[in-house]
C-alpha cells in the first residue's frame, strides 16, 4: 500500500508535534514494511529553514518541493 503523510511538522522542529510524526513514521515502517511511505514537506520559500529529520525507514521517501504562491492563498482561504 502506498501512504501519504504530511511529515512538515518533522522537518520545523524536535520536539512535540514533529517528535511525534518521525516516531509514526518509523513505528508503521516497523509495522508494516510492505508499505511505501510517501512523506510530504513543502516549504513556503525556497530556502526555508529546516531541520534535518534524521534517517528514515528504507520504505519512506521524502518528497520537497516549494509551494506557488497561489496554492498557499488558496490554502488560507476559509469559505
């Protein structure tokens, strides 16, 4: 099966929400080795601070890419 997962809050910081996404991420790669993680952690510039998120399951791939401007008008919307 392949799974998406925001993996944003890994990549800004160490310690609470951030603590936790690394430790799901790696805890289902245990789990489920058969799995391919997606790992989603777009930046709103292009050089955005963050942090290195450590290894990652062979099964997990990181995927970075800047957002356009308009998507992140578009995320800020609330219709």
């Amino acid at each position: 099966m392949r799974i998406g997962l925001d993996f944003r809050p890994a990549l800004h910081g160490r310690g609470g929400i951030g603590a936790y996404v690394r430790a799901l991420v790696t805890a289902h790669a245990a789990a489920f080795p058969g799995d391919a993680l997606a790992l989603y952690g777009h930046r709103l510039r292009a050089r955005a601070r963050r942090r290195d998120p450590g290894p990652l399951p062979p099964t997990a791939r990181l995927h970075e890419r800047r957002l356009p401007i308009t998507a992140v008008e578009a995320l800020g919307r609330r219709d």
